[in-house]
C-alpha cells in the first residue's frame, strides 16, 4: 500500500462493525489491511477502514447514501475504493437502519457474477 495512511479501528469500531454482519455459512469476516472486510462467498459487501464503515451498492443505493450528511467515499482519501461508500457516523446510534443497510449490500453483492481467481485475468 506504499506510504498511503491506513486508519486503525478502536476495538469499539470492530465490534460495532461486528455486529451489522449476519455471519452464517457463505459469510466471514476477515482482517483486511489492519481493518476488517465482511465477505459473502469470497467477495467483499462491507468493510471497516479506521471507524468508517463502508459497504458496496448498486449506483441507485450509493446515491441514496451518498445523498446523506456525513456520507462520503470509502477507502483511503488517495485511492477510494470504487463502488463503496462510507455510512454516515450517525448510523452508530440506529443499529437496525445499519444493518438494513448491510443486508443490501449483501443482497446485491451476491447478484454478481463470481470473481474470477487471480492470474488469468479473462477480459
């Protein structure tokens, strides 16, 4: 990740960031870069960068997210993370509209086709 900055979450961040993710059998949350990505059968829907929590949604829910105070993109400020975005702070204290939220992107991450492994990248 060369000199870029990577937020470090407090362990108030990581459980908070728990306890959005239904985990059952196709879900694991996994440490990623120092923070945590939340993955449904290996792709990522969710993930937490320092205490932002972003998740991954079709362009008409990143516009509903984006369209909130507080909101933003996700990802180092260098090198946001296309297709995420950063949950507004508030989102802490409404646990269940959160978590609305992650099930969407949950929900539309397993629309997409499977990632392909990598090395023979198929254009």
């Amino acid at each position: 990740l060369g000199t870029m900055q990577v937020p470090r979450p407090s362990d108030d961040d990581k459980l908070f960031f728990r306890s959005l993710i239904d985990e059952d059998d196709r879900v694991r949350v996994k440490p990623m870069f120092g923070n945590l990505g939340a993955f449904v059968d290996g792709a990522m829907f969710a993930g937490l960068f320092g205490s932002a929590v972003g998740l991954r949604l079709d362009d008409a829910g990143r516009a509903e997210v984006l369209a909130l105070e507080g909101s933003g993109p996700f990802g180092p400020a260098e090198r946001p993370m296309g297709g995420y975005v950063s949950v507004p702070p508030a989102w802490r204290d409404e646990p269940a509209l959160a978590r609305e939220w992650v099930d969407r992107a949950r929900a539309y991450v397993e629309t997409l086709p499977p990632k392909q492994p990598k090395g023979r990248a198929r254009r």
